[in-house]
C-alpha cells in the first residue's frame, strides 16, 4: 500500500495532527497521505547548492528559511512536483545570454544528481504516467520546469538541450521583460511587445513540438492572450493568484481565468504572501532584507561560514523588525476557493512557490499541506475534486502536451 499507511480504529482516526501547531483530524491525515500530490512550483533546487544543506535532513523553516526537504516531504504528504530551474532576469546580451545559459545547466544538473544520489527516494519523471507508479514505491517525483526562458538566448533550438534533461513545463518571462515576452511585473510599467515577442512566438512553438507545457506565471496578460490563441496545447499558471481576490499585477482577473479554463487550461494557487493581499509598509524591514539580498548573489559559491553569517543577519531582521502584517493560510485559501467558484475543480492545482518567497501564516512549509486538503473537503469539494486539484489536473494538461507533440 502506497506510503505504507495503517488505517487505526475509528476513534484513532478521529484523533488530531499537529503541524506547526495546527492541526487536522487524523482521517484528514490520512487521506491526504493518500492521495497523490504534486506541487508545480517548487525553487528547491535553489537549496540544493547552498554549502552544508542536504535535501536528505529535515531542516527548520525558522532557522535557516528552507521549506522543502525529504523528511519534510514525507511528513507533509508532498509525493513531488515541478522542480524549477530558475534564473534571474539579466542584461539582453549574448554575454548575459551565456552567463544565463550556463546557469540553468548547472542547476539543472543539480536536479539530476539529486535523483541520482538518492535512487531509493527520488525519481526522474517525464511522462504524466509516470507519476503514479513512482508514488506507488513511496519516492518523490521530479518533474523538471523552467522559470523564466531568459538562459536560452536567442535560440529557442536550446530548448531541446533542456527537454533532453528532463524539462516539461516552461515559462517565458520573470520580473522583467525579455527576449520571449512582456512581464506582468516589469519595473517600467509599460509593455515591450504587447504581448509574446516573434521569438517567444517561436519559441511556443517549439514547446508544442516538444511537448513541453507553456507556463504563463510572471508574464503579463497580454502574453496568456497570446498563448490561448496560439498555443496547440493546454497552458498552465504554474503559481499565480486571482485578481478579484487582489489586484495585483502577478494574478490574473476572471475574464483569463475562464478563458483559461476553456482551452482546458489550469491555475496553480501560489502562496506568495505579496500576490495574496495588501500588507503594512515596513520599510525598516524592506531595506534590511534589501541589503542583505544584495550580499547573495546568483551563482554565488558561498562557504559554511558566509551563509551562516548571512543566516544570523536575516535572524536578526527578524528580531528587529518582526513582519507583523504576513498573510495567513485563509488569505491563501480565499484565493483558491474563488478560483474553484469560477472554473470549478477541473482548472485548479497547488503550485505554492516554495523555497521562492511563497508560505504564509499557518502553512509555512510542506509540512502543514494537509490543511489544504481538510480546507477543500470542509468547502465541500469531494476526495475525487480534491485529488484533481492536488495532482489530476496538471498530469492532464501534461498529457495533453504529449499527445500534441510532434512525432
């Protein structure tokens, strides 16, 4: 039996488990341990090169910030999910362009030997069939994604290199606009193209030949247009929010969400504080962590000691300007409930930004996601509707990518 699990007598069953101090009913537990679940944006991989980490120890997310790990995994019922190689946005350069490529082979290679030094509890998944049989043996599934298509350059032929690695899901912009796309959060505030560009209209249809499945997070609205138009497969918002919850550049409006949801498309709900609500400035905070972002820098090698410095820095923030105003787990769930009323159980999923900015009060990491599931089953949504949202979903917009590929 799938995660080896032992149903107890009917009053056991009854009894709560903690997780960061709250709790679900152990029938939830249970349930959720059950089912199969993927989360579709997980920066992990971010972790996976820091000096001293190991994906293999539990780690605390108030100590050192992480938010997944194996043991974490296991506990908060997460089977797997979308692996991101992310790259931050750079100069539109053929040296920028480098930089950036070389980049995102190396922490996609950090990803592969990851699954290859644990064999025993992780496994490479490229198909959407694969994942049910890997869950089965009770290992993580990795799937591959890229956030932000900025490293392939000028050259959407690069994309092949990342698909033979193991990619399935690709973005095209982050929080700037690029060579593939216009950003939803770019610092001018004005379109670049009004939507793709003729390369990131190249560059579409190169994922369709592939069977890589378009990720319209961080790009703007105007590019999710385009993608419904063109795209000959299903899109996927890998974790993005709505906008009649909140008005925010990153999340999009209803109208999206239906069109979207028409084209057999699918939003993964993300738990990035900043995109679920208003927050109180706290500017001492904001220059704080400004300074000390300032001192990490991408690609980076830092030693044991530097980020133990850094990590006492951040600590520090901490104590001196505690962030009081953080949204809250409910704040997260009013987003996915209203997306549910509008397109139903059939174009949602969970992709809540791990290890990338996302958890919020009462979910802080993995550990605390069968509290999504005991949200859903006490909205009224049924196990078969909750399991579409933790998993059914994507597979199928991934399946459809498949089957759409060229041959």
């Amino acid at each position: 039996m799938r995660k080896n699990l032992v149903l107890g007598a009917a009053l056991i069953a009854l009894l709560p488990v903690a997780a960061h101090g709250q709790s679900v009913s152990r029938q939830v537990y249970q349930l959720h341990q059950k089912l199969l679940t993927l989360d579709t944006h997980l920066d992990t991989p971010a972790s996976l090169d820091l000096p001293g980490w190991s994906i293999e120890e539990g780690h605390d997310v108030h100590s050192d910030y992480t938010q997944v790990d194996l043991p974490r995994m296991k506990k908060g019922g997460l089977d797997g999910g979308f692996w991101a190689i992310y790259t931050s946005q750079g100069p539109l350069t053929i040296e920028g362009f480098r930089k950036a490529r070389d980049f995102a082979i190396l922490r996609g290679l950090s990803i592969r030997n990851m699954v290859a030094a644990d064999p025993a509890n992780f496994q490479l998944a490229l198909e959407a069939k694969d994942a049910a049989p890997i869950a089965a043996t009770g290992k993580r599934i990795v799937y591959m994604s890229i956030e932000n298509a900025y490293p392939l350059g000028e050259d959407v032929s690069l994309l092949q290199t990342f698909y033979d690695m193991g990619v399935r899901v690709s973005g095209f912009a982050h929080f700037a606009h690029n060579q593939f796309a216009d950003s939803s959060t770019d610092p001018s505030g004005k379109p670049r193209y009004g939507g793709l560009s003729p390369l990131g209209k190249e560059l579409l249809k190169e994922m369709n030949r592939l069977g890589v499945v378009p990720d319209a997070s961080h790009s703007s609205d105007q590019v999710l247009d385009d993608l419904l138009a063109l795209s000959t497969t299903p899109v996927l918002l890998t974790h993005s929010g709505c906008k009649a919850v909140y008005d925010h550049p990153r999340n999009i409006d209803d109208a999206h969400l239906k069109a979207l949801a028409a084209k057999g498309g699918v939003i993964q709900m993300n738990a990035y504080g900043a995109y679920l609500r208003a927050s109180k400035p706290n500017p001492q905070r904001q220059e704080a962590m400004k300074a000390l972002f300032g001192q990490m820098r991408e690609g980076a090698k830092l030693t044991a000691e530097k980020r133990a410095e850094l990590l006492a820095k951040r600590q520090e923030i901490d104590r001196l300007y505690p962030d009081t105003d953080r949204p809250t787990f409910d704040d997260f769930m009013k987003h996915m409930l209203h997306a549910l009323e509008v397109v139903g159980p059939d174009h949602v999923g969970i992709g809540a930004d791990w290890d990338g900015g996302g958890g919020v009060v009462g979910m802080e990491d993995v550990v605390d996601l069968p509290k999504i599931t005991d949200a859903l089953l006490k909205a009224g949504y049924s196990e078969a509707d909750v399991q579409k949202i933790w998993s059914g979903n994507v597979l199928r917009v991934l399946a459809a990518a498949e089957a759409a590929k060229a041959h």
